[in-house]
C-alpha cells in the first residue's frame, strides 16, 4: 500500500535501526518512514505498521556483520506473528471499526499512543483503553473495537509464548489468518 492510499488521519512513523560497522562501530542502518498495510483487506480499513521482528529470542541481531548487509525480517516475513520470536509494530484501527476475535499465542504488550479503544473478551466483557493505558495480552481471545469517530493506533511487542493449556486442551491460534 502507498502512502497516498493510507485513509489513517495519524502521523506517519519514522523507523530508526542501529547496528554495526565491519570494525564495532555503532552505526545507523535504517532510517524511513514506515508504509502501513491493511490489516484484512476488503474487509476494514486497519492498518499495520511492521517495525521490527525477530526468528528467535534471544535474537540475532548481528546480520549486518555476519552476512555482510542487514536482513530485515520486517519487510521480508510480513506474517502476522513470529511464534518463537518477537515482533514490534504498531496498529491503527478506523473510526468505528471492529477486529474480529482473536488469539494469538504470544505475549503482547501494548500501548494506547492516540486515541482510545475497546478490549472485548471471549466472555462479553469489556473494557476501554485510552491514550497512555498499556495493556498485556497474555494469549486470550479478543477483539478490539474502535467506538469513537477518530483514528486510534496502539503499539505493540509481541513476543512468541508457549501455549495455555487448560483441562487437557492446548489454547493455540484461532481467528486470523495467521
């Protein structure tokens, strides 16, 4: 998606990358403003911006030395999660749009930057976020609903978790493409 298709009314996001020189040197390595994509396509108008993402944790964070260029897994595996890895990203949800529910097994840990949201659970309950509320999605089914009639982003790190298992039964991905 182009930047000029973007329909969010929020500041783009400027992505700032560190690494290392051939000699040790600290050292910028990206530097770039950030092209949202759409979250479901067709279906709303969410967005999500990919930072950063890692195969593993702890993570290797040495490309640049070791293959000689930095590999940057943000751009080159846009998949939702990275089950035993990390992902940091951000999500801009429309004026009155409605995530399905969801559960991704991963720890998330989020922070309402502009506006504020719904965090509904599997059982009906629910609860609003606003802007400077963190939250900590430990692997639960829910849906995020932006009730209000301005643009709402959250950031987020997702880092991959082992399964909840509850009375015999694994709680794995449900409700996304993932």
């Amino acid at each position: 998606m182009s930047s000029s298709t973007n329909p969010s009314t929020l500041p783009s996001v400027r992505r700032v990358l560190t690494g290392h020189t051939s000699d040790g040197k600290s050292a910028f390595i990206v530097d770039e403003t950030t092209t949202p994509r759409l979250i479901a396509p067709g279906i709303s108008q969410n967005l999500l911006h990919d930072f950063y993402r890692t195969k593993t944790v702890p993570a290797s964070i040495d490309s640049e030395i070791t293959t000689g260029s930095f590999v940057d897994e943000a751009k080159t595996d846009l998949s939702f999660l990275s089950p035993e890895g990390s992902t940091f990203r951000c999500a801009d949800y429309a004026p009155g749009s409605t995530s399905p529910f969801h559960r991704t097994v991963t720890l998330d840990y989020g922070i309402v930057a502009k506006g504020s949201i719904v965090l509904e659970l599997d059982d009906g309950k629910r609860t609003t976020l606003n802007e400077g509320d963190i939250i900590c999605q430990r692997s639960t089914i829910h849906k995020w609903i932006n009730e209000s009639n301005e643009w709402t982003r959250i950031y987020f790190v997702m880092l991959g978790a082992n399964p909840v298992t509850v009375n015999g039964k694994e709680l794995g991905n449900e409700g996304l493409k993932l």
